[in-house]
C-alpha cells in the first residue's frame, strides 16, 4: 500500500509575486498538502465560490482587491476556512489588523517554510478539534447520551461479547450479521467504545437508507458545483469519521457501482469528492453489517465477492432475540430504565402477568420490536408496574393471531358454532380478559356472550 500523508489541508495560495506563485506551487504539495495558486484577489474569490478550502494563505497587499477584502468575502463564501496572511514589514500593523477578521496568524516577508509548515500544523490541529462536532452535525447517531448498551447474560450473547473483546482493539475490518432488530449497531457502537479510537467519531451510516443518485456524496462528500443543488462544498460521511470509525449497515444494499468504489477506498484509504480531480487520505476503521445472505448475492452476482472478502476479516453474528429467551426481561427492564430513571430503585416495574406475556411472545422484530412495545407502555403506565392493558394493540393482535391460527389448524374445519367461539374469544382477547368490552365490541349481551362460552365448556365436557 502506498504511504500516505497523515493529514492534508487544501490550500488556497494568492499572491502577485511570480516567484513567491512558483515556490508555493512546488513546495506545499512536498509538505503533503493540495495547493490551489492565483495571482490576485480576484482570481482567489473566484476559487473559493467554486470549492471549499481549508486554508487560504493571502498577501495583504495586492493591486485591485487586497488581501483584506478576500478575506472578508471568505468568511462569507467558505466560514470554515482558517486565514493566513502575509506581509511585507512595512504593512505589520496591517497585518495585526488582520487578526480582527478571524485570521490566526500572520507571516512576514520573506517567510520561512518552516514557519509555514507550523502554522499549517495549527490548522490541522484546529480541524481535528472540529472534527467531532462535524460528526454530531451530520450524524443523529453520535449522541453519547443515554444511548442503549448491550445487554444479555445468555451463552449466546456471552460469546459475541467476547469476541468483540477479541477484535476491538485491532484495525480489523469486522462484519456484523444478524436479523433486522437484533442489536448490529449496538455491536458496533461497542466495537469502538473498546477500541484505540474511541475517543473519536463514531458515524454510522444506513446504506439502505441513502438514495442511489447520493450514495456517493454522503460516503465521500463533493465539490461545489459538482452537481444541481450542490451549492457548497461537503465533506463525506468517511472524512468526517477520520480518525474513528464508519459504521455502515446493511451494506448488501449497496449498488454494484458503489461497491466498486467502497473496495477502492478500502483497499488505499484515499476518497476523492463527487466533481474533484484531487484524492486525499482518510484513517477510518470500518465496520460493516447485514442481514442478507451475502454468499448467495455473490452467487447471483449482486455482490461483489472481492468487497465480501474485504470487508469479512473478522466476523460477529449477532443472535435472534429468541434464541436468548433469557435475556428478555434484563432487557425490558434496561429499556424501561431508560425513560423511567427514577424507578431504578423499584424491582418489579413489570407485572407478573405481564412478563408471562413477554417470554411467549416470540419477538421477530427482536430488540427493536421489544423497545418499542416496553416505550409505548412506559408512556401509558402512571404507576411503577406495566400491566398487559399497557402493551400496544399490534401487540396484542399479533397474539390473537397466532391463537387463531393455532385453534384453526387444530379445528379445521370450523363449524359455524365455532367461529363463533372464536370471535369471542378473539375479543376478549383484544381486551385483556375484560369481557363486558368484548361483549360491547362484538354487539352482543353479556348474556349472550357467557352462553357462547358455557356451550364450548359443554362441548368440552361430552369430548372429554
């Protein structure tokens, strides 16, 4: 793999000295950077409403528009750009002037390359100060803040925390597999929570999510113009996890075009902008995951098996929240825990009616389906416990369902005495066992209704 500079800053260089044009021109790119050189004011404005730089070094005195003025207009066209000037000693209380409009430093003629190259250090030292508050800009889930843990002390769940134990602290690209809802992203929150950059970004990215035509542009930003309603220059979703880790989830949606790029990237480290000539290096750990079978998509030829291989030096899979029945209730309770802080004190928020409800529920929508169940009935319950009457009615359809269906292949084919029964007892049901609702429901007496259930315990009884 070819050596890269650890850092680069695009500059923009403007000056009317020829020869001063000529230095920059050759010795910045030497000092790893991208250099973008005019010969005046003008000339300089042009370039930063065309692209975003992230320094402009400018001589304050030009003939037409001086290095003032450019200045001023960069704080308008580009705010993130830092400011550099040079001068001639004759204009040093120009140049300290300067420093009111945001600039960081001045040179004075004729500057040192040295001088230069600490300056410049500045600067990248400032941008990676930035960096995560660029993360929490573009990314909602950077948030340290009450964010969810993994949680579970089944043999299943133990193993893939020690696995994650095993590879967190390498440079290992990891694949994450598991079914839609089970906790990919918790994994890989943790992956980085454990790893050496933990102290950067962690910016996870849906692949799915994005639309094809702006793949490109979220992963790996673009110029200003690069295309209709570009009307500024972006950084992409890998510049902006430099130094930590990209998480991208459900790579298997991923186009084949992109996928080709991805492995690109992958392979150098090097990203270039929608609408730019010029690569830069970018230091990202990458964290991919899914719940397609890939081998398969290989086979039909939708994935890319060279991008399989690179992305699957180390893989984790994530278990189904039925297989680890046990870690159901720890789970809910974690989650309760998180909107109710204040009840960590209380020991049974859940009723035991409640729980029997949870561990027959056979949850294939897994944690995420289990947080939003525990979340509903937190916002309706006024007291400590979580009764059933508390769960979401999806939920409790869903059982009635699988009742239905259960009665139906045991009974087939139903008579019309009962269906009958089973409308009722699909209403009472839908009403927790509260059976003047079922009866009100079904538009029948409450008479009625326990004379349809007394003919089923008589038909039972002469079964029997």
């Amino acid at each position: 793999m070819k050596k890269s500079p650890p850092s680069q800053l695009s500059i923009l260089f403007a000056d009317d000295e020829p020869s001063l044009q000529e230095l920059m021109r050759m010795e910045l790119p030497h000092l790893g950077h991208r250099v973008t050189v005019c010969p005046d004011g003008y000339t300089a404005v042009a370039a930063l409403e065309r692209e975003a730089f992230d320094c402009l070094i400018v001589d304050l005195d030009m003939p037409g528009m001086n290095g003032i003025q450019v200045i001023e207009r960069a704080a308008t066209l580009s705010p993130k750009t830092e400011s550099i000037v040079l001068t001639g000693k004759q204009s040093l209380e120009t140049a300290v002037a300067a420093l009111r409009f945001g600039v960081i430093d001045y040179l004075s003629k004729p500057c040192r390359l040295s001088e230069l190259q600490s300056l410049l250090n500045r600067v990248l030292a400032r941008r990676e100060l930035k960096r995560p508050l660029a993360a929490m800009e573009q990314s909602s889930n950077l948030s340290q803040t009450n964010s969810p843990k993994l949680i579970g002390s089944s043999k299943a769940m133990q193993e893939v925390l020690t696995l994650i134990g095993k590879v967190a602290r390498t440079q290992s690209t990891v694949l994450i597999r598991g079914e839609t809802g089970c906790g990919k992203e918790l994994v890989a929150r943790a992956l980085h929570d454990q790893s050496l950059r933990k102290h950067k970004a962690f910016v996870a990215v849906n692949c799915g999510a994005l639309p094809e035509h702006l793949i490109e542009s979220e992963l790996f930003g673009h110029k200003k113009g690069a295309f209709t309603g570009a009307d500024s220059q972006r950084d992409g979703l890998f510049e902006v996890a430099s130094g930590g880790t990209i998480f991208l989830d459900e790579i298997g949606e991923l186009p084949l075009p992109m996928q080709a790029k991805l492995l690109r990237v992958l392979e150098s480290g090097d990203i270039r902008r929608v609408g730019d000539n010029q690569t830069f290096h970018v230091d990202v750990r990458v964290v991919c995951a899914t719940h397609r079978d890939v081998e398969s998509m290989v086979e039909s030829g939708a994935f890319r098996e060279d991008l399989m291989f690179r992305i699957n030096a180390f893989e984790i899979h994530v278990p189904a929240l039925r297989d680890r029945m046990e870690d159901v209730m720890p789970l809910a309770r974690h989650i309760y825990l998180r909107h109710r802080p204040e009840h960590a004190s209380i020991e049974a928020v859940f009723a035991e009616e409640t729980i029997a409800v949870f561990k027959q529920h056979p949850w294939p929508g897994n944690v995420r389906e289990l947080a939003n169940v525990v979340e509903h009935a937190t916002i309706l319950c006024d007291h400590p416990s979580i009764l059933p009457e508390h769960l979401p009615r999806h939920f409790i359809d869903k059982r009635i369902k699988r009742e239905v269906k259960s009665t139906s292949s045991a009974c087939n084919p139903l008579s019309l005495r009962e269906m009958e029964l089973l409308a009722v007892q699909e209403a009472i049901l839908r009403h927790l066992g509260n059976k003047p609702a079922a009866a009100e429901e079904l538009g029948i007496s409450l008479k009625t209704l326990y004379n349809k259930l007394n003919q089923s315990d008589l038909a039972n009884k002469k079964a029997a």
